[in-house]
C-alpha cells in the first residue's frame, strides 16, 4: 500500500469509526466493540508507517487546494510521527479503561461520548501528519471544538461553565494571535509548508521575528503557557477519561507538539539561535514551569493537582525547545511521549480511585494503596516518572534537556528544571508516602473496598508497565527524536 493510502486511511479509519459507533448505539456492548476494533485497526496503520519511517522514508500526499494559496497536504516527519504513535497507542488503552469507568460510573450520553472521542482521535492525526501551517490550523480547531462537548459531558452548571472557559480561551487564543501569526507568515515567507531549517530564515528582521514567534507561542493556546492555562484546570469538571484526553492523548500534546513544529519547521533552530529573537521564551516558560509547580504544592483536589502539574510539565516542551540546541529539542520530543504515558496513568489512577470509592481529595488517601495496591503501585510509578526517576520514561526528556542547557550555558533553564524537580517531588513523594505508608484513615475504611472494575485496572497497568519500558527500550522514540534534531 502506499504512503499516500496509508495517510488517508488514519484519518478515514476513526472518522468511520465515529459513524459506526452512532450507529451501532443501540447495544453497548457492539458500540464498545466498534471503538476497540477502530481504535487497534488505527494503530496497526500507524505501525505501518511507522517502520517506513524507521526506514528514512517521509510518506506524504498530493495537495489538495482549497482556495488559491491555500492547500491541504500531508506529510509524515519524525515529530509527528512521535505524535501519531502516542495517540493510536493510547486511544486502544484509554477505550478500554473508558468501558469500565462509563459503566461503573453509569454515565449518561455515552454514545456520543465514544463518538466526540474518535472524531477528536482523527483531528489528532491530521494535526500530526499536517504538511503545512493550514492543514495543522484546520484539525488543531476541529480538535478544539470536537473535545468541547466531551467537557462538558456532564451537563450540569459547572460543566457548562468550564466548557466556557475551555472554548473561549483556545478559540481566542487560535483566533486572535495564532491566525493573523499564520497570515503574516504566508505574507512574509511565500509559503505555509513546514520546511526543515524554517521559512522564516533570512525572510524578516529580528524585532518581527520576535514579534511573530509571540503571536504563535501564545496563540497555541493548547500548549497552555501562562496566563492562557486556566482552560486546562477548568476542564477538570469533565469525566476522567476526557481528563485523559486533554492531558495524555490529543490537546495538550497537539499545543506543544504545534509550538515544536513551528520552531523547527517555521522559524528554525539556527536561524532563532542566531537572532536571538527567542531569548524571552526561555524566561515565560521556566516562570510556567515555576509557577505552576507552586499552585499544584497546594492543591488537595487530585484531579486539579494533575492539571497544574500538567501545566506545568507542557511548559517544559517549551522550555526545551526554546533552548535551541540539537540535544533540548531530542528533549522536547521525547518528553511530549514520556509525559503522554506516565500523565495517562494518574489520570488512570484518579479515575479508579474516584470509581471505587468516590474519593477526590489527597486527604483522603491514607492507606489506600492497602486496599487497591494496583492502581497506587501504577500512580506512584508515573508520579516517579513526573519528577523524572530512573527507571521512568521521564528521566530521559529532562536529562536532554539539562544537557542540552549545559552545553550552551543556559543556566535559567537548568536552574529552572532542577527547581522544579524539587517542587514535582514535593507534591507526588507525600501522596506515594501517605498511600503506603500510613495506616488507613477513616475515608478509605469507611469507602474503599477493593480495586475498580478490571478494564480499569488493566489500562491502568498497561501504561504503567510503558512508562517503565520506553526507559529500557527507548529506541524509536530516540531514533525519531534525533531524526528531528538532526543529531
């Protein structure tokens, strides 16, 4: 088959999925059985492309012109395919822990649910697979507007006001600076196509370069860089497996897998390097970083601890990148797929604990993890991964990342990711310790009385075990991360 096929069917094959799931909604057990075939038959697709990758090859598509100067095309490069793997790998695992947690919880709407998933699914590999600032703009706004309805799932008031929070900030931010950055880039550089080494290169002076990198690093409001993150935390109110969604599988990794792309693709390493046009970015995503770290230290709600954190741990992609060495951008790249999977399984975590014993606060915690071992043994182990401990996937992203910094002397950016080590410490070690170590308080005896249904417990394992894995085999997302670096 060819690439050209390949890339369509990823798209094709969960939009397809969308419409079975509608269709086969009169009996739940057809409908699940839908998304979990739709879900594997993606990522054996995205397997496929995936070894032509390894192979040095760059599948793509012809162009499709949509207006004169504006084309749809596809092209797949090793960042997205970084992207594409996380999402069809986790959207298998997320499925199966959504059967048992939207029965368990006996949520309402599921149908739709499972439909809004697998459209959002499809936006993700457009965004992925995007060969020009046009195409990545179109899906990142399906994305957008797919995903609202699964925040405010729940219906009641304070669903319907997070929802307004989360559209009204991605699509501001999208609407008002990523749109005209994109606008003026056509103007300046003749082109949209993600080229490597950037098209903005020689192209305009230093202050508009400046300007224009501002327009898109705030304007990608996914990638939640302060003060465009309230979003993120205000669509906690929607069911756990959405949470999942937003921090693991699809929005937040399209916003900074958006800003890794247009450094790379639009503006270039070197050529921002040189400029010196993006020495402030260095600064507003370690104060991100910082500053996010010190508000989840105060949370007791798990949930919204989580979505600081993940604040928090995005800002670092951007650190990273807007470090502009080879190493720092091997850094960014594998930290979007190591936060992906060690984020998933708290979020795994939380979910199980809510659906066992509808606790929600880390008060509550004490002796949990006597009573529902599995999923505290999987939540200690991504809490681990977050602070960056070996043997965890999030150990490699931040050790990139520190050499990268070190080796130009950017010691903000190593000064900022050894604080903020310190403080992800001192807001995951207490919840591990308190788990384990205490006895059981009066919540958990009173409430827990075993672990969550076991599709539940089976994601929850799975993405424990692959944050423990992509550390001891971390071969294809290093060969795709240095394939983008050039290194």
């Amino acid at each position: 088959m060819s690439g050209e096929a390949l890339i369509i069917l990823t798209l094709l094959i969960p939009a397809a999925g969308a419409v079975l799931i509608a269709l086969t909604s009169w009996q739940e057990n057809v409908r699940e059985g839908t998304t979990l075939v739709t879900a594997a038959a993606l990522f054996l697709v995205v397997m496929t492309i995936l070894g032509r990758v390894m192979d040095g090859e760059q599948p793509m598509t012809g162009a499709f012109q949509v207006v004169p100067g504006l084309e749809l095309a596809f092209r797949v490069e090793p960042l997205g395919m970084i992207f594409a793997c996380v999402a069809s790998s986790l959207w298998i695992v997320n499925s199966i822990y959504s059967i048992g947690y939207m029965r368990g919880n006996n949520e309402p709407r599921q149908t739709p649910f499972y439909v809004c998933f697998a459209v959002a699914i499809a936006s993700t590999l457009g965004i992925a697979f995007s060969a020009n600032l046009f195409t990545l703009f179109l899906f990142y706004e399906i994305l957008t507007l797919s995903t609202y309805p699964l925040v405010t799932h729940k219906g009641d008031d304070n669903a319907k006001a997070g929802g307004r929070v989360y559209l009204l900030i991605l699509l501001g931010t999208s609407m008002l600076l990523l749109l005209p950055a994109i606008i003026a880039t056509a103007m300046i550089a003749g082109t949209l196509d993600f080229t490597p080494g950037g098209i903005l290169a020689g192209k305009a002076d230093n202050t508009t370069i400046a300007l224009l990198l501002a327009l898109f690093m705030f304007g990608i409001g996914k990638a939640a860089l302060m003060p465009f993150h309230r979003w993120l935390p205000a669509a906690m109110v929607a069911p756990t497996p959405v949470s999942a969604l937003l921090h693991a599988v699809a929005v937040v990794k399209a916003g900074v897998f958006t800003v890794v792309k247009v450094v790379v693709y639009v503006f270039g390493v070197d050529a921002l390097a040189s400029s010196g046009s993006a020495d402030w970015l260095v600064w507003v995503a370690g104060f991100t970083v910082i500053a996010a770290s010190a508000v989840a230290l105060r949370q007791d709600n798990l949930k919204k601890l989580l979505a600081y954190s993940t604040v928090s741990q995005l800002a670092y992609v951007v650190l990273a990148v807007s470090i502009l060495t080879p190493l720092a951008v091997v850094g960014a790249a594998l930290h979007i797929a190591a936060h992906a999977i060690a984020k998933i399984t708290l979020f795994f975590a939380a979910g199980s604990i809510y659906t066992a014993s509808r606790l929600t606060e880390v008060s509550q915690l004490d002796g949990i993890a006597r009573r529902m071992p599995w999923t505290m043994t999987a939540f200690a182990i991504g809490a681990l991964s977050m602070i960056g401990v070996p043997p965890t996937a999030g150990f490699l992203g931040k050790w990139f990342m520190l050499v990268g910094a070190m080796n130009t002397g950017e010691w903000v950016a190593v000064v900022v990711i050894v604080l903020s080590t310190l403080m992800n410490a001192g807001y995951y070690l207490p919840i591990i310790v308190r788990a384990f170590f205490k006895p059981p308080g009066k919540d958990v005896k009173a409430h827990v009385k075993g672990e969550a249904p076991m599709p539940i417990v089976m994601a929850l394992t799975a993405t424990a075990a692959g944050t423990v894995l992509m550390f001891l085999f971390p071969e294809v997302p290093l060969t795709l991360a240095r394939l983008l670096a050039g290194v």
